[in-house]
C-alpha cells in the first residue's frame, strides 16, 4: 500500500470534466480569503495566555468527541483514551501511548470527514507526508511534538498563520470572561469574541439550575428570584458580552418550542423552577418562554440569536454517569420548526432587526420546513450543515434541499463549530470546495452564469457569516 500521505487538488470536486474545471476556478476566487469563524467552542485562554500546546493527544484526539465516539462503538474504552472520569478514577496518562491506541485504530476513520480533517491537519499544519500507522504512528508523534515546542505553532502563531480574521467563543453568562478580558488588554490584534450560551440559567433541567439562577443575582445584583428582576440579570450580562465583543447568542434546547405565556404562568414557572418542582412539561414552556424573551432582548441589544435544536444529550447514561456531558453519546432526533417556532414568529418574526439563525439535526426538514420558513420570514436564516452534516455530503444535501426555495441568502456561510482548533481551516476548507463543487454543476447546466456564482462563491466562503452575524 502507498505510505505516502497527500492531499488531492481537486478533492470532494466532481468528477465531471466539464462541473470539475468550473469547480477549480470559482475554488480559486476563494481559497484564500480569510476564516470567519462565527461559532464554535475553542477555549479563549489559549490566545490568552499563548502557551504551547502540550502534546499530540491533548491536542488533537482526547478533546475530540466525533474521534472517541468511534473508536468507542468499536470497543475502544474511553479510559484507554484519556478521556478523564468525573470521578478522578484512573485513564491512560501517557500521551503517546494514546495516540498510537489512535493510530492503530485510524482505519475505522475511512470516509469520515474526521479522517478529511486529520489528513489536512497532519499535512497543512504539521507537514507530515507519511500516512498514519502503527508503524509511522511514533515518527509522527515527535515530528507533531516538536513542532508544538517552537513558537510559530503557539496559539496566536497558529492564529495567524490559519488568516483567522474572527473566532467566536461559546460561553455561560455565569462565566466573567476572563480570558477575552486579558485578551483585549494584551494589545494583539487578533480578533476573538464570547457568545452567550444562557442554557445553565434558562433550562429548568439543566445541572444545578437554581444555584446557577442565584448566582446570575449575585453577579448582576438583580433579585433573580422574582420574573422581572430575572430578566433583568440575564439582559445585563447580555450586555456585559456584548461590550467584550459578542455579537450573537446560542441555545442549544433539546427542541424547537418557543412560547408567550402570560405574565403570571412566568413568575408561577419560574418559582417552580427555582424549587426543583416543575415537570419535565412545565420545563420545556419555561424554556420555549425564554426562546422568545431572548429574542425580545435581541430586538434592543441587536445580539444575533441561533438556536441549536434536536440533539438528544447524552443517549447512553452508562458514559454520562463516569465521564459526564460532551462525550460523544448525543444522539440526532426528529425535530418540528413549523409549530414550536409559531409563537415565537408570531411576536418577532417579522422584524427585519432582528435575525435568528436556525440549525438542524434532522435533514428531513430542510425542504419541509426550514428552507419555507427562511424563505419568508424575515428574521429567519438558516444556518449551515451542523455536527453529524458536517461533512460532504451533508452540505451538498443541504444545498440541494434549501437552495431552490430559500436561495443562497438566506443562508449565512459556514460555521465550523469545533473545539478542534488546529483543523479549523481544514473544515472551512472542505465547506469551500463543497460549495464550488455544487455551484459548478449550477453553472454546467446553464441555471447560474459563472459570474454569479463567482460572486456566489465568496459570499458563502466569506462575506455572508460576516453579514449575518454583524461581525
Ligand atoms: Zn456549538
């Protein structure tokens, strides 16, 4: 087998002549224009403190969730992997030999965009050009090591170098923001930005919501125990994010309710809440009420709202009991827009100042629903091919389901939403050519002139997640 590891030119292009060479020159007008990066979960005190990264594996297997999954449901034993136990309990500590464990196992990434991504990565950021194995698995490891060691591969180099020109953080508005702080303070240019992610203080269900709620007062010196002071708590860290550069939130609610209950059921939910006495019914209103109250705090802050919907958290209690959230066992489920977003537009959705960005994790309603629905309302876009249609195929099938009823601009770019920060440009990489690749066939078959697409193809490389998320 060939030992060589190398990436093709006109990768995930199609294989049609004619659709390949339209490809290859829109693929040219965008390749190198800088990374948006409007949403993902990289931690801000690696720019903060730009220290080195410690070592392959903590760097580019542990932390990845769509990495252990599958070497998981292949009998790979988190604890072999380093993930830490939220019990402290003993896990492989060496990282090399995790990452020959990984090594060993990287067949089963065949196909995956995650071996995509890994490819890029070893080959762009690391320059390996030897594929990874068991054998090659140990050179790879000091070659990778070394590099982490110079400063050209610290944070802020590695920032740079990617032509990085905004990252989007995700935090909780418990959080002080001490890193963008330190960040801002330090006088380098480059551009790193909070989002605020109220789920810990808006969702009844989620782990110590009361003790989170009190603390929103004690930071804010609101009475968040009563609605009005409530409210006026989370819109005051809304603004404190906003002044350390946030331009948007997110909610990642397991579904799509939104509600416009009375003013009294608020105040009886919330105290409910606060109790630990609401039912898992009374939690999804306290929830799709506070969907439509973040959208009313959107309309005089101007923070972009995205709303991530349809992941069942932590489908395999076993994982969640010794390694807790994140950790590969979110399992895809079937999501309704239509009706749970009805309250919600029916306040808001007209308003052109205002802009929700949706996303999905059930495919089947992009055509159905969220390409109608974006298609008229004039606060909804839709946001790109998310987690599980991260990927080739998923983001052609999204363009094909959308496209004809919701346009190109109603969509808002790429977003890698990655805590995997060295393949960063890899992913908005993949998004680029996958995009020339659809726009090439639009050309082929005379639907759209290549002066269109051109144009076409840097706005969705570039220019609309800038619009979009007022960046
Ligand atoms: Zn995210």
């Amino acid at each position: 087998m060939d030992k060589t590891l190398s990436l093709h030119e006109d990768r995930f292009f199609p294989s049609d002549p004619t659709q390949r060479a339209i490809a290859q020159r829109l693929y040219a007008e965008v390749r190198a224009l800088p990374i948006v990066s409007p949403h993902g979960h990289t931690d801000p005190q690696w720019f903060a403190d730009n220290k080195p990264f410690t070592d392959p594996a903590t760097l580019l297997v542990i932390p990845d969730h769509y990495v252990y999954r599958m070497l998981y449901s292949q009998g790979v034993t988190l604890e072999m992997l380093g993930v830490p136990r939220t019990d402290g309990g003993p896990v492989e500590k060496d990282p090399r030999s995790i990452w020959k464990l990984f090594a060993r196992h990287w067949h089963l990434f065949r196909g995956t965009p995650t071996q995509m991504w890994f490819h890029h990565v070893l080959h762009e950021v690391f320059g390996v050009r030897e594929k990874l194995t068991q054998e090659s698995a140990d050179g790879i490891y000091d070659r990778i090591a070394e590099c982490l060691a110079r400063p050209e591969f610290f944070p802020r180099a590695l920032f740079e170098r990617f032509n990085i020109e905004v990252l989007s953080t995700t935090e909780s508005p418990l959080d002080p923001l001490l890193h963008h702080v330190k960040l801002h303070a330090s006088g380098w240019k480059g551009r790193v930005v909070p989002t605020y992610r109220p789920d810990p203080v808006v969702d009844p269900e989620f782990a110590g919501f009361a003790g989170n709620v009190l603390r929103l007062g004690e930071i804010t010196g609101e009475d968040t125990t009563m609605w009005s002071g409530y409210l006026r708590g989370l819109a005051d860290r809304r603004r404190f994010f906003a002044s350390q550069g946030a331009t948007a939130t997110d909610h990642g609610h397991a579904s799509a309710v939104t509600c416009d209950l009375s003013r009294s059921r608020c105040e009886d939910l919330l105290t409910r809440a606060l109790s630990g006495k609401i039912t898992p019914v009374e939690a999804q209103e306290f929830r799709g009420q506070m969907l439509t109250e973040m959208a009313r705090m959107s309309l005089e802050d101007g923070l972009v709202m995205q709303i991530h919907p349809g992941a069942f958290r932590n489908h395999n209690p076993a994982v969640f009991r010794t390694f807790g959230l994140d950790k590969g066992c979110d399992i895809p489920t079937r999501t309704d827009y239509v009706h749970n977003l009805k309250p919600l537009l029916d306040r808001f959705g007209n308003d052109r100042r205002l802009t929700v960005i949706l996303f999905t994790l059930d495919e089947s309603t992009y055509s159905r629903e969220l390409a109608p629905l974006a298609g008229h309302y004039p606060a909804l876009k839709l946001g790109p091919a998310w987690w599980f249609y991260d990927s080739p195929e998923g983001m052609r099938f999204y363009r094909e389901r959308v496209t004809e009823t919701a346009g190109f601009y109603n969509t808002v770019g790429f977003n890698d939403d990655t805590r995997a920060f060295p393949s960063i440009p890899a992913r908005h990489d993949v998004a680029r050519r996958v995009d020339c690749a659809f726009l090439a066939r639009l050309v082929a078959e005379h639907r759209l002139d290549e002066d269109e697409a051109r144009e076409v193809a840097l706005d969705l490389a570039y220019r609309l997640a800038k619009q979009a998320y007022r960046l």
